[in-house]
C-alpha cells in the first residue's frame, strides 16, 4: 500500500515522499542557531508556554512525581526548569549528539545566563521552585535516545515541547509518536505538550530544511481523544518577534493517560 493511503492518519493525503525522522541528521542539530532564534532572550511565546505548563505542575505537590520525562529535549533548558519541584527525576530524553553536549555541558558547568529571565519567571509562577536554576535542573538526567527507546507506564508525567510535528513529515509517524508518548506514562499518569501550529518543514539559520508536518487543534484532537482522557487544547496566537517558521500559533495541550486499558494505545 502506498503512504497516501496507508494507515489512519490525521493529516492530508499526499505524503508519498514525505521525509521521515530517520532521513535528518539529529546529530547536526543547529544548537547554537536554534539558541539565538528562540530561546536567547523571553519571547511572548514563551511567557505563554511557560504560563499554561506552570499551572499544570503547581497542581503537583513538591516531590510528588517520582520520575518525568521530556521527550526530544533539544538544548530548550525551561520545560527541565519548570519540572524541577514537582519532579524527583526528570529524564531529557534527546537523540541529537550537539544537544546532548549542551545539555550536558548546561548541568555540568551551570546555565547559560540567558536562562535566567526564563527561571524567574517559572519561579514567579511557582514558587515551590528552589532559589537557583542550576538547583531546579539538579534532578536532570540526560538520556541518549529516541522515543522508540521508552518503556511503556515508565513516568508519572510526560512533556513533549515541539516534537513530534517538528520531526517527520509523515503523519502517520507524528501518530506514532504521539501515541509513544501517551504510553510512556502509567495509567492515570499526566501529559503536558506543546506543538507548532501549521508548521511545514522549516530551516534554522541559513542549515538544512528540517521535517515537519502542519497539523492544527483537530489533527491533535483526533490523534489524542481514543488515547487519552481530560484532553484539554489550547492556543497562542502567532510570535512575531520569532523567524518566520510558516507556522500560525503555539497549540498546548494537557490530558491523562487512561486509568484503566480502553482505547487503542497503538
Ligand atoms: C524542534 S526541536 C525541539 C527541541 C526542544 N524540545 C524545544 O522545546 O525547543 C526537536 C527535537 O526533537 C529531537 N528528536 C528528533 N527525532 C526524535 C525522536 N525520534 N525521538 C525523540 N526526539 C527526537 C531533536 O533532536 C530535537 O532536539
């Protein structure tokens, strides 16, 4: 069967060709680019994101999560930052040979300034976060690997901030994906997710065309109601001090993992 008609996938028809995650070099992840566009300096986007994660974990007590994960951390240090009260292990799952060194280099040697503003503010959000940032990530480990690498029902929460349709131009893996996130938590365990809204694939600085697929508020509802329960989406409007990446928003999203087997896991 040809991919224009495999599967059950959300998204158009039409991605015969589409470039899958396994067609870009994650190695050569732009890190310092990818840095000076988006997370130098506090961008509008980013107050929102941090805002709706916030409250999701304040409902957390302290301490209470034994272990999360960030799937596909990327060097972005704020979704580690925002875990750091609730989460008694946070995972930065990450494949990319550059990030990984940065994250590492970030825990080892401290965080760059140009995170504080981001820590003030989660910590202005939440004030069960500890004084320092460098004291919030003291919980993070960095694990090398994909999101096939997870064990099912292994976290108590699951973050993903813009993944799964900013790596493959095929919706039927951005489905799979998903749905490896959903299972990456125990049943009842909580999900915490931020996408590109209608992003296409997209270049950092003047590197390679990377492999994304648009998908918007129902795409998401369809891949995450037969998944998950309490689905809550919602978004922010379009970041203009951001480069133009073709996309028209910030879509986020929180639900749980059901508590009991029900519908397809995939
Ligand atoms: C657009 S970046 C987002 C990085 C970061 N989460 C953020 O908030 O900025 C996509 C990230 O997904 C990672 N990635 C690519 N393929 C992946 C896969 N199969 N499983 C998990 N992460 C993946 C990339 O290495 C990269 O760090």
């Amino acid at each position: 069967m040809d991919r224009r008609t495999r599967g059950t996938a959300p998204g158009p028809p039409g991605t015969f060709g589409a470039r899958r995650n396994r067609d870009a070099d994650w190695n050569a992840w732009p890190v310092a680019d990818y840095l000076a566009e988006n997370y130098r300096r506090l961008h509008p986007c980013d107050i929102g994101v941090i805002r709706h994660h916030s409250a999701l974990y304040r409902r957390c007590a302290p301490g209470s999560l034994a272990r999360t994960l960030e799937l596909g951390a990327g060097p972005n240090l704020y979704p580690l930052m925002l875990a750091g009260a609730a989460s008694r292990r946070i995972d930065a799952l990450e494949p990319g040979a550059a990030n990984i060194r940065y994250l590492r280099r970030q825990l080892d040697e401290g965080p760059d300034d140009s995170w504080e503003p981001f820590y003030r503010l989660c910590r202005s959000l939440d004030p069960a976060l500890p004084a320092s940032c460098a004291e919030a990530l003291r919980t993070v480990q960095v694990v090398p690997g994909t999101a096939e690498d997870l064990t099912p029902g292994t976290y108590d929460l699951a973050s993903m901030n813009f993944v799964a349709e900013s790596v493959t131009e095929d919706f039927d893996e951005f489905t799979a994906l998903c749905a490896a996130f959903v299972r990456a938590v125990r049943p009842g365990g909580l999900l915490l997710a931020a996408f590109m809204e209608r992003m296409p694939s997209y270049r950092v600085g003047a590197g390679p065309v990377w492999p994304a697929c648009p998908v918007d508020g129902t795409v998401l509802r369809t891949v995450f109601t037969p998944r998950t329960t309490g689905l809550r989406v919602t978004r922010l409007a379009k970041d203009r001090t951001l480069p133009e990446y073709g996309d028209t928003g910030i879509l986020l999203l929180t639900a749980r993992r059901p508590d009991t087997a029900g519908p397809p896991q995939e």
